[in-house]
C-alpha cells in the first residue's frame, strides 16, 4: 500500500476535526478527496505528510509508519499545502534550485522538473510575476523535485481561471500516471475530470469511499414513489424502462430503470393515466452527483 490511514482521529482543543478515519490507496491510484469546506481534508493531509500530529491511529507511507519514520515517510512524498506558500520575490529557478539544495538534489534535476511542469518560459521570472496558474506550476514542481512516489496535492486548482484549470488537471493527470496522488478538492466535476476512486469525506468522517469507473458502469436509475392508494405490481410494470419494482411498504415502491434518463415524469404519467397521486417521488441513484447531493443538501 503507497498510504494507509488506520482510525485517525484528530482533535484541536475540544473540538473533533477527524473522527476515526480510515482509508488506504494502492500504488499508482490518483484518488479525488472530496468535501466541503472545514470537512477535515487538510486536516487529514498535514497528518499523512507529518506536519501535524494526530490525537489517536496511524498513519503508513509505503510501509513506514509516520510516528516512527517520519523522515522515510517524507522521502517518499511530495507535498503541495493548501495556499501554496511561495517567496514572490524570488525567480522560478532559484526557488527550485534553494528547495533543491536543502534535499540535497542535483541541479539537473531542477531542470527537468521546470520541463516536465511546463515551466520554462517563466523559469527566469520572479513569482510574484506569474499567473495562479504558473505558481501553482511552481508548487507542483516543488513538490516533485525529489521525485516521490506518493503526491499529496491540497486543493491544487482553487481559484484558477477556466483554461488554467485545464493546463493543471491535464498536468496531475499526466503525473499520476507513475505515481500514486491523493488530491483534495471541494468540487465534484474535478474529481470526475481526473480521479479514478473518490473518498467523500463531510465533518470529520469518510461518508464514501467508491471506485469511479464502477459508478460510471452503474446505467441504472432508482426511483422511490409513494402513492395515495395501493396498486397491483402488473400495472405499475407498464411504466418504460422499468427493471423491477418492489413494493416496499403498502402504498411505496423502489423502482429500478434500466437508463440513466430521469424517469420521475414517466413515474408521474403513470400515477396521472391511472388515477393515482403521487405523494412523495425521490431519485436515490447512485453516482457521484447524488452522493455529492447527499453530502451537501443545496
Ligand atoms: P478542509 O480542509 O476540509 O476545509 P480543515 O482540515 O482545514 O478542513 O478543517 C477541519 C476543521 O478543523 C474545521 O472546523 C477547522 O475550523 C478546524 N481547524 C483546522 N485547523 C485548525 C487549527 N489549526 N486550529 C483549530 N481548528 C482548526
Ligand atoms: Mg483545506
């Protein structure tokens, strides 16, 4: 395993920032950390990158455990914090290479870095310079240079413009092809343009934890109706699409359809065609939307 956290619990004072999180990510997984703000994510990071201790668990990096190894544990990760720290007044390459010298790195190295982050027509400019997008640039790079194996990004698109969004999810893409990327976020459609597994995570505890591309398979649409009479399950079959019906509790159903098209106004058809009401109507599908909707009502 690249990481594993075993019941991380993390308490500031009184108040409970993580409660009992666990989670691991094999090598080569880039997996989207998802959740609204003050949900616990750079809580979570700063533990996994040993910036912060936690009040209770453990934390492995590649086999080394973050409580007594924490220097291995750095080895193996690149770190890009929230607020991506920068001297402005320094130049691109001399803040790479003044990083660079403090791991003992080659120079060479600060140069293909600079390549590989699409840096070099600003590698001779001051920070303070450059778009959000070039800095975010220079905090991936800074975060690479020692060549780990686990990168930890937190929330490294925020506040970029809508090309340069692009350009810096095309890049951790790119980057995560060899290596193994946790990466945080607050917005849904980021973890969707880049991530393999999502772990949704709201007020301190991981409320999901689901491989994406099995979602994406997952074409059905599940729909709960309740009406104000009872119906024979023959007549409610005539509703299309349908997959199965199960008549849960006297006038509620959960119906399965075999499409991902919103099915409610068919439900709604059938209750109008066959004199019915319809009390209650709920989608409770199963994507990345609805669990994303579930996690923050509006
Ligand atoms: P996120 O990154 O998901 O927005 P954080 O991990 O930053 O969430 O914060 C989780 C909770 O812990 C929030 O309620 C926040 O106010 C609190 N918190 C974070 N850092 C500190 C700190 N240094 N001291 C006290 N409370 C903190
Ligand atoms: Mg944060």
């Amino acid at each position: 395993m690249s990481i594993e956290v075993k019941n991380i619990t993390k308490f500031y004072k009184d108040q409970k920032a993580l409660n009992n999180v666990s989670f691991s990510i094999k090598k080569g997984e880039i997996v989207g950390f998802l959740g609204p703000n003050g949900a616990g994510k750079s809580t979570m990071m700063k533990i996994i990158t040993g910036f912060i201790t936690p009040s209770e668990g453990d934390v492995l990096v590649c086999d080394y455990n973050i409580k007594t190894n924490k220097l291995n544990v750095q080895k193996h990760i690149g770190y890009f914090p929230e607020h991506n720290p920068l001297y402005l007044e320094m130049y691109v390459k001399e803040y790479l290479l003044f990083n660079a010298s403090i791991y003992k790195i080659p120079k060479i190295e600060v140069e293909k870095i600079i390549k590989k982050v699409g840096l070099t027509s600003e590698a001779d400019k001051k920070i303070k310079q450059l778009s959000k997008g070039y800095r975010q640039r220079v905090g991936l790079a800074a975060a690479l240079l020692h060549n780990p194996d686990v990168l930890i990004l937190d929330e490294p698109t925020t506040g970029l413009d809508p090309n340069q969004l692009i350009e810096i999810r095309s890049l951790i893409k790119e980057i995560g092809k060899n290596k193994t990327v946790l990466f945080s976020t607050h917005i849904m459609q980021e973890v969707d343009a880049i991530c393999n597994r999502v772990i949704l995570i709201n007020k301190g505890q991981i409320i999901a934890d689901e491989n994406l591309v099995e979602l994406k398979k997952n074409q059905e649409q599940i729909i709960e109706v309740e009406f104000d009479f009872r119906i024979e399950k023959q007549f409610i079959k005539t509703i299309p699409n349908l997959k199965s019906a199960d008549n849960i509790h006297d006038t509620s159903w959960i119906l399965t359809f075999n499409t991902t098209k919103d099915m409610r106004p068919a439900v709604f058809d059938f209750a109008h065609d066959n004199g019915l009401k319809t009390l209650k109507i709920n989608t409770k599908n199963k994507n990345l939307e609805s669990l994303f909707q579930e996690l923050i009502p509006n």
